[in-house]
C-alpha cells in the first residue's frame, strides 16, 4: 500500500512549487483499545484514520497544514495553504537556520508479523486479560485492577521534493496491569507492562499468569518491606530504573531542541563525563524496540545517535534543522504522535550500553548499599536533576541482596550518577513505552545494571 500511495502523492504534487523545501507525509493509522477495571470491559474502541501533513520550507520559516482525506484537492490544498503560512511567517526575511543536506532515499519496509491481530479473536484477547484480572483479584488484599490492551497497525509515507519517496508499516501490541491495595493498613501499588512489535506474540514468552505473579511479587514485597533511613546509599540500579533515567533525565538533554534551548548538556559537547565504560545511545533498532524506525517523519534513514561514547559527550539527537544549527550529520530523530502535528526531536530506543560486569561482582564489596528496582513516573528538568517514584528496592548487606525497604522516590542528577559510576553489567533489558514530549510517541529505553558510589547515587526518600 506505501509504494500505492507513494504514486498517488507523486501525480497530485506535479508542478507544485513554493520555497526551497516541501514535504508531504500520510500516516494511514487503525487499531483497538481495550480497558478492563475490576473484571469489567469498560473500553472496546476500534479506529481508523487516514491523514496529510504538508510543510513548506521558505526562505527560512516553516508553513504546515493538514488534510483528512488523500484525493488530488486535498493534497494541493494542504500544500498550498502551507506555502501561504511560511511566507507569511517570513514577512520578506530570511530565517537564521537551514536544513542540513541529506541523499535522497527511495525504499520501503514492512516490518515482519508472527501472528496478525486479526488471527486472535476478540474473545481471545478479552480472555488473556481475564486471566491477569483473575491472578490478582484472588489475593483478597487487592482492591482495585486495570488491564490495558492496545493494539495498532501504522503506515507512514513520505515524500519530499527533494526526490525522497519512502514508506514503512509496523504493528504495535502494548498489554499493561495496575493493582492496588492494601496489607495491614499499608497502601500498596505495582504496575508492570510488556509490548511488541510483531503481532499478537505478547505471551509467547511469559505466560499470563506469570505476568500477574510478577505484580503480586511487587505488592507483596511492598507489604514487608522495612523502613530505611533517607540519604545516600552506595547503590546498584536496575535495568529498569536505567532505562528511565537515561530516557528522562538524561536523553531529554541530548534532544536538539532542548540543546539550543537551555539543556546543560551542550556545554559538555566533547568533554569527559563519566568512565570509559559509559556509553549512550539512542538507536533506531533494537530487538522488539517500540522506538524501531528505519525512516524518521521527514524520510531521512535513521542512525544511531552516539550522545556519550567511552564516557565524552559527542553529538545529540536532531531533525534536519537542528542539524543544520549544531553543525551535525541528521540522526533520523524527527518523529509526530500523527498526521495532524508537525515532526518534533524525539527519542527512538535510548540505551546505556551494557559492559562485562556480572551482576554479583558488582555487589560483592558493599558492606551496606540499596538496589534500587522498578520506577513507578516521575519528573526530570533540563539540568539533568529528576524524581522518580520507586516501587520495589532492597538493601545490599555484605556483597549480598538482602531484604525489601520502603523507599517512596528518589531524586538526584543524571550527569552526577553518570560521572560516579563504579561498572555496568553483561545484563540488557529495554521496557516498551511513550514519551509525552507535547506529542506522545512510542519508545523503549534500557541497559543494564549500574552501580554509583554513595557520592554520586540518587537521595533516597524514605516512606
């Protein structure tokens, strides 16, 4: 179908001229989203769009509108009305920025299906998550339960006038569950989520029940766990918590937006911030990656974006503009939630690369520390500081990983983690998610386990 639409923009767009740029993408969007609460379906929503963005690069500004339908008027309009906005915009002047220069691209991709959504009756899909509602409402403790199920297909199209024709098709499948509860007067939550981006395969390698077990695992770890003094630990962080922190409070910075806007991290550009053995990634590929593109929303191929590499700061994550203006090769990081918005920087699967520690050898010499397990939100600000929700964590006694502690959230500095880190293990694990930068996109983040000295590791704050 991308190839179809391809043709159909290229015959519509024929003799069309305004500025130095124009760029038309259709984004062909259908799906369901099903909610249960306490047992009950109370969402089953089926959808279907079709959509058009149009933009126009002149003399330095930008002009975009959209359309809801693909015939010949309704491309040329968008195109048209687009030009109108950018020479308005520009007022006869020109603009400071630029659009960094790219080798025009002609492909397409459909990213391969094990089992298609339609292969798994709607019966099927209400049963799986049945079985996860079941699980966790048979321990009388629990007193509330949402399952999730969201299903999706999507295609994009894009085709610029640079010559650049390229489409790509993926099918998402995102399952989630929240319990909450209580044990002896003590309110507790956990919350866990797994996605997919070959079809219906969300339980090919875990079953629904031990899904569920993993989430009464944490409400009962809550229930026991021991209160600890708030401050700083020596600690190891989980895979988990690596994951978001390097998304929220680290990735965030190395968006090129926020670089040229107040990120702290432009002034490290080419300087030493952590060990050798840190390296950061924002990949457009990684196995069942939500952020898996090959092509970004303005058809430049996407590649890996080295922010840090053997512990130096050495490029960010930018759109062709912001290329332009921080003198870098485009990374393929322009990405919109949708048809009706523009392309933003956003992160595809941002990583911390695994290193050759076992996880034991990294606890062996702590006499006393935490490890910090599962996030539950949180917040961070383009200095790198952050405060996240905790929803498991357990102490380190002599080398050793001892018993659940109460720990509410912890705040600190992503750079300063980074810059006190001690070694990363052989272990990698990526989480399956959305970023709401203004847009929500999907994303993955993760890496392993990390282990910060006391001086660097985030403040515990205590229950």
């Amino acid at each position: 179908m991308g190839a179809e639409l391809l043709d159909e923009v290229d015959r519509y767009v024929q003799g069309f001229s305004c500025g130095e740029y124009f760029d038309v993408r259709v984004v062909v969007d259908k799906g369901r989203s099903l909610r249960m609460e306490n047992g009950r379906v109370t969402t089953n929503k089926l959808y279907s769009e079709t959509g058009l963005h149009a933009r126009v690069y002149y003399n330095g500004y930008w002009g975009s509108a959209t359309a809801s339908s693909m015939d010949k008027d309704s491309v040329l309009g968008a195109l048209e009305k687009a030009c109108v906005i950018a020479k308005s915009s520009s007022k006869g002047t020109r603009g400071q920025s630029g659009l960094s220069s790219v080798e025009p691209v002609e492909a397409g991709f459909e990213w391969p299906v094990k089992r298609d959504f339609d292969d798994v009756d709607l019966s099927g899909k209400v049963s799986d998550m049945q079985i996860v509602n079941g699980m966790l409402e048979s321990r009388d403790y629990v007193k509330s339960v949402v399952v999730r199920l969201n299903e999706w297909r999507e295609e994009r199209v894009i085709y610029t006038s640079e010559g650049t024709r390229v489409w790509e098709i993926k099918p998402y499948i995102y399952f989630a569950a929240m319990a909450t509860g209580s044990i002896e007067g003590r309110n507790i939550t956990a919350y866990r989520n797994i996605g997919r981006i070959d079809g219906y395969t969300i339980f090919d390698d875990i079953s629904q029940e031990d899904f569920a077990m993993g989430i009464i695992d944490k409400l009962e770890k809550q229930a026991k766990a021991k209160p600890v003094k708030p401050g700083k630990y020596e600690t190891v962080v989980s895979p988990d918590l690596v994951g978001t922190l390097i998304h929220e409070a680290f990735g965030h910075l190395a968006e090129g937006d926020f670089v040229l806007t107040g990120s702290v991290l432009k002034e490290y550009k080419g300087k030493k911030i952590a060990p050798d053995f840190i390296t950061v990634k924002d990949v457009p590929q990684v196995e069942q990656g939500f952020g898996n593109i090959k092509f970004d929303d303005e058809g430049v191929p996407a590649r890996d974006a080295v922010i840090v590499e053997r512990g130096i700061v050495k490029e960010f994550m930018v759109d062709r503009e912001r290329a332009f203006l921080l003198d870098q090769r485009p990374t393929g990081n322009a990405r919109s939630e949708g048809y009706r918005v523009q392309p933003l920087i956003r992160m595809r699967n941002t990583i911390l690369q695994p290193g050759d520690w076992r996880l034991e050898e990294l606890l062996e010499d702590i006499d006393y520390g935490v490890l910090l397990g599962t996030p539950l939100g949180g917040e961070a600000n383009l200095d790198g500081t952050f405060q996240v929700g905790i929803q498991d964590a357990y102490e380190i006694v002599k080398g050793e990983i001892g018993d659940p502690i109460r720990v509410s959230s912890i705040t600190g500095n992503s750079i300063t983690m980074l810059s006190n880190s001690i070694g990363v293990s052989k272990d990698f694990k990526v989480d399956y998610g959305f970023c709401g930068k203004m847009q929500w996109v999907p994303v993955s983040s993760g890496g392993p386990y990390l282990r910060v000295s006391k001086e660097g590791a985030p403040s515990l704050g205590a229950v």
